[in-house]
C-alpha cells in the first residue's frame, strides 16, 4: 500500500512500488511530467493512471477513414512525489479510477505490468545461446 508522506530511497523505488500497487488494484502506470529546479535537478515527479489526460489530435493525417477509438478518460489518478535533501517523499495521490479496473487473474496483460522474471530470461538466453 502506497499513501501520501511516504519516503522513499529513489525515484526508481517509489515508481516500482506504485507499480505493485496498481497491479493489485488493477491499473497500469505512466511516467507522468517533471518539475525540475534552475540547476536541473528534479523537485517532483507525477505517475499517473495509463487512462489519465487526453490523446492528441492526430497531426499527420486529417482526412482519415479510421478513427483510433479514445482510450484515455481525462481522470486524475496519480501520485506526486517530491524530492527533499535527497529522499523522495509521496506527496500527494488520488486512488479514484473513472474506468473500469482490470481483475486480479487479467493485470499481469496491462502495459506497465508485462515483464519476463529472471527466470524466464535465464530460459530464454540459454536458449539463444545454442
């Protein structure tokens, strides 16, 4: 469970586990916009529900047949991290989801949810290496 004054070691960690939290919940998760500082450094960090904002009008073709059905749904799902003496601390977040969330049994197909265990990596290596 991930709630607001959290803290976290790095960016990388508070990503991972909003990531496991979406994936018990049902969602999958994005990398959202960066605030930095004048020197560049970063001062906050927003992941954000896959679903969240709008799509773009699509500038390469105007007179298309096809038009991509919309998959986001505007929504402000999201956490916000802030980074304070080199902790990442959770600053705010919002659990609400507008959209109909994925089952247990069907999370693991979600985006941010696909990755091959180590395991399997050894497999596939292996594999390729004959």
């Amino acid at each position: 469970m991930v709630y607001e004054g959290m803290v976290c070691d790095s960016e990388e960690v508070a990503f991972k586990k909003y990531n496991e939290f979406a994936r018990k919940v049902g969602f999958s998760v994005r990398k959202g916009k960066i605030y930095k500082r004048v020197d560049g450094s970063i001062m906050s960090r927003m992941f954000v529900c896959f679903k969240q904002g709008l799509q773009k009008e699509d500038q390469r073709c105007k007179n298309t047949t096809k038009v991509r059905n919309e998959s986001r749904t505007d929504w402000k799902a999201r956490m916000i991290i802030k980074n304070e003496e080199d902790e990442w601390t959770i600053f705010e977040i919002v659990y609400e989801h507008n959209h109909v969330l994925a089952t247990p049994s069907k999370a693991y197909m979600l985006r941010s949810q696909r990755k091959v265990k180590d395991v399997h990596l050894a497999e596939i290596e292996s594999l390729n290496a004959t």
